[in-house]
C-alpha cells in the first residue's frame, strides 16, 4: 500500500455507500463495505446489484478482482483498524419533517473504545446540522475527528459525479484531518472547501435547497407561459445565457421529487423553524411544487375527458423520479398515476426500469409500444430517451387518440403535427 491509499470502512451500502466505496477503490484505496443487510451484501459479492446505477456494476466488479473493494456484515472487525469510516447510512424523514437519525446513532455507539486512535470518521449521507459533533459526543473519544464531507451525486450519474467533482466540501474542527479527507479524492482538481462542521453540513441543505426552489421557479414560470401565450423553453433558453443564472437546471417538468429534494427540504425548513429563523422561500418553493403536480394532473385529465370521457385509455410513460434510475421515491409520475387513478380506470404504464412493489395496483406494461398501442392520450411524466427517440409516424400509428401531454418537454411538437398528433405542454404553445 503506498502512501496514498488508505484502508476505509464504508458503513451503508445505499445508493452513496455503494458508489463511495467502489469509487474509492477505483481511486487506488483498500475498501471494506459494512451493511446489517445480508442479502444485499451476499447479492453485491455475486453481481446483483441492488439499485440500477450507470457504471457501478462495472466499478464494483473492477473493485473485487483488483482485491481492493470487500463486503461484509461485520461491523466491528471492520471498523478496528480502519483509517478512515465513511458513515453513508440513511437519515428519513421523521413523521415531524425532521430527519431520523436513529441509523447513525447506533453505530456511532457501537464505534465508542472501539476504533484506533486518531481514526477519522466521516459524515457523508446528508445529515442535519450538529450531527458531527452528535457523532463525535456518541464516540467520546477526543483523538477521533468527526468529519463532514457531504455528496453531491445524482442518482443516474452518482459514478462520474464521485470521480468528477465539482468542488469537494470538508467540515471539521481539526484542520489536518480536513485535510486528510480532502487528500482521498486522489487527482480530483476541483476546489476543496474546508469549513467548519456546521458550515459544511449547510451547504448541502442550502444546496439542495437552491436547486428545489430553481425548479419550484420554471414549473411557476411554465405555469404563466401557459396563461399568457409564452414559450417556457425559449423563456428559459433567454435566461440561460445570463451566467448569473446558468444554463443548467432550467428544464421545466412535471414537479420535483427523489430520495433528496423532499426530504431535504422538509429537514432544512424544520431545522430553520427550530432555530426561529424560518425557510420560507423553501417552504413556499414545496407547496409550489405539489401545486404544480396538481396541475399536470389536471391537464392529463382534461385532456383525457375533453376527448373520450372517464373511459378514456391513458397511457403513462415513465414511472422514476427522473430518468437513468429505477428509483421511484416521491416520483411526481407516481403522485400524477395515484391521482389519476381515481378518476380514471383505463391506465396503462411502462418504464424501462422503475422499482415497483409486486402488489402495486398498476397496470405496468414491458414495451413503450404496448404501452401506447390503443391509448387515448399519452402522458410523458419521465424523460426517458426511448420515448423520444420512437418516430413520431409509430406514436401515429399505434395510438387510438391524438394527443401527448409531454410533462418533460422532450418531443418536437412540430414534427409530431405532421403526422396529426398535438402534443401539448404546460406554457409551450
Ligand atoms: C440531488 C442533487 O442534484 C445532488 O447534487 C445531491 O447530491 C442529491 O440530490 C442528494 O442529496 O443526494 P437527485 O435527487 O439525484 O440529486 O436528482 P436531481 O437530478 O437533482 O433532480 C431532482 C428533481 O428535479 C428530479 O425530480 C428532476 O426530474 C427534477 N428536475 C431537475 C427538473 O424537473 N428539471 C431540471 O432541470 C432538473
């Protein structure tokens, strides 16, 4: 082991344990992933892979041949003589919005007298304010630095996010250990910010934070266009030249959702209520967006019902939260599908991958053709590529109806009126 690989627990192995383990091995490390799950860990070492993650699978094998990337069950033995702990272990929402940190506090109290002096733990789930030092007191052990590192990986690119990042955060009351932390992204040249604890914890709130209420602001943006007679796209393409704006993040869309925005967003305005000092763009950026959900709802149903009443078939495309991920977690496609069900019985679905529960009630088809064969109107609620790559003649074709609720602005609207389809979007004339 040179000087520059270290030997690191990863404790979780979500969708941020797995990637941080296996891309900390890919970075040279000698890397050891703890889950209580022995299914999943048994599941990992033969292959199976538990969430869909573009090039994990690949990293993870490349990991276990090169004998640098190891899953276990056993947390203790791990941990022993680990140079650094990696806590990638999840933090849901309380019934209160408050995060439940009930996984990391009890294995932070299994590491108390048991870890080698000088060892470094990391907070790199997202984590409420406070919890390194939480951490810390749970250890009791002086000569251990609590240290938080947040993500930034989105789900579907959570791989080349890792070994590509925009800026490493570093918060910790010892400035060395930061520095050790920071010195694991080995060649990564992106800026390193070392903080404070506190600081660092906030700037992944503020930051998923910011980016909820940038969508919240095109969706009410779409919403205007639509009444005024704008076109959201090019508003937005207008904007996006001003490099106060940026060009990224300015999709409009059929609401926010994922295993972060909401959650984050509900324990950044709670944290913000406690300590008096109340979020409240952020909490009128969430009622915004289940609104919006509301409205795209709407306009499937009206369009449904103008043209074929309650017995109308509606085909609904894209189940996950956004494309490139099976994950379906406060999906805005499953709170449109739930609410449409209600009113409508003739529902047909398809997502190429999106986790659904064996009993759910939905009429889940294996084939984008299936799915639109017969359908009355069509609702694109995820912007997967195969939905627009299909040929507008085959949308023709197959349909019974003649109109797209495109909810992620991802079809031509004019090579679709060639072949008689309106494709109709909130603000896109
Ligand atoms: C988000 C952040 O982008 C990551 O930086 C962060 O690390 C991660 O949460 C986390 O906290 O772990 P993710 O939840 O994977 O990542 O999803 P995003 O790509 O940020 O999208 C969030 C939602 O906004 C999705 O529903 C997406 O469809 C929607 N969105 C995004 C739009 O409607 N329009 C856009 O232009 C962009």
């Amino acid at each position: 082991m040179s000087r520059s690989q270290h030997k690191i627990a990863v404790i979780g192995t979500g969708y941020v344990g797995l990637t941080t383990g296996a891309c900390l091995a890919k970075l040279g490390h000698y890397v050891t992933c703890v889950d209580i799950d022995e299914a999943k860990i048994a599941g990992i070492k033969e292959g199976q892979m538990p969430i869909y993650e573009e090039g994990l699978a690949e990293i993870v094998q490349e990991g276990q041949l090169s004998g640098r990337l190891n899953f276990t069950t056993q947390l203790l033995t791990t941990v022993v003589d680990a140079e650094f702990i990696f806590l990638c272990l999840p933090t849901p929402p309380s019934s209160d919005g408050s995060a439940d940190l009930s996984a990391i506090q009890s294995v932070a109290k299994q590491f108390k007298g048991n870890l080698l002096p000088g060892t470094i733990v990391v907070n790199k789930s997202t984590v409420p304010v406070n919890s390194a030092l939480m951490v810390q007191d749970l250890i009791g052990d002086p000569t251990i630095d609590v240290v938080s590192n947040p993500e930034f990986l989105r789900e579907g690119s959570a791989v080349h996010d890792f070994l590509n990042p925009e800026r490493i955060v570093v918060g910790c009351d010892n400035p060395l250990a930061g520095e050790r932390v920071g010195a694991l992204y080995l060649g990564s040249q992106c800026p390193v910010i070392v903080t404070d604890p506190v600081s660092a914890e906030s700037i992944k709130y503020m930051a998923n934070a910011f980016l909820a209420m940038k969508i919240s602001f095109v969706n009410q943006a779409a919403d205007f266009c639509d009444a005024v007679g704008a076109n959201v796209v090019e508003v937005m393409r207008g904007l996006s030249f001003d490099s106060r704006i940026g060009n990224t993040f300015l999709s409009p869309g059929p609401g926010w959702g994922g295993s972060c925005f909401p959650k984050d967003t509900r324990a950044l305005v709670s944290t913000a209520q406690e300590a008096q000092r109340p979020m409240t763009l952020i909490e009128e950026s969430m009622r915004s967006n289940e609104r919006h959900i509301s409205t795209v709802t709407a306009l499937i149903t009206k369009t449904a019902r103008d043209a074929y009443g309650t017995d109308a078939r509606i085909a609904i495309l894209g189940l996950s939260f956004k494309a490139r991920t099976d994950d379906v977690r406060e999906s805005p496609a499953i709170a449109i599908l739930e609410a449409l069900q209600k009113a409508h019985s003739n529902i047909v679905c398809y997502d190429p991958v999106a986790k659904m529960a064996d009993n759910s009630s939905v009429n889940r088809v294996n084939s984008l053709k299936e799915a639109i064969t017969g359908a009355h109107v069509v609702a694109i609620l995820t912007e997967w590529a195969e939905f627009s790559d299909l040929p507008p003649i085959e949308y023709a074709e197959l349909m019974a109806g003649n109109t797209i609720v495109d909810a992620r602005y991802v079809l031509d609207p004019l090579q679709f009126s060639y072949v008689g389809l309106t494709v109709r979007s909130l603000g896109r004339p």
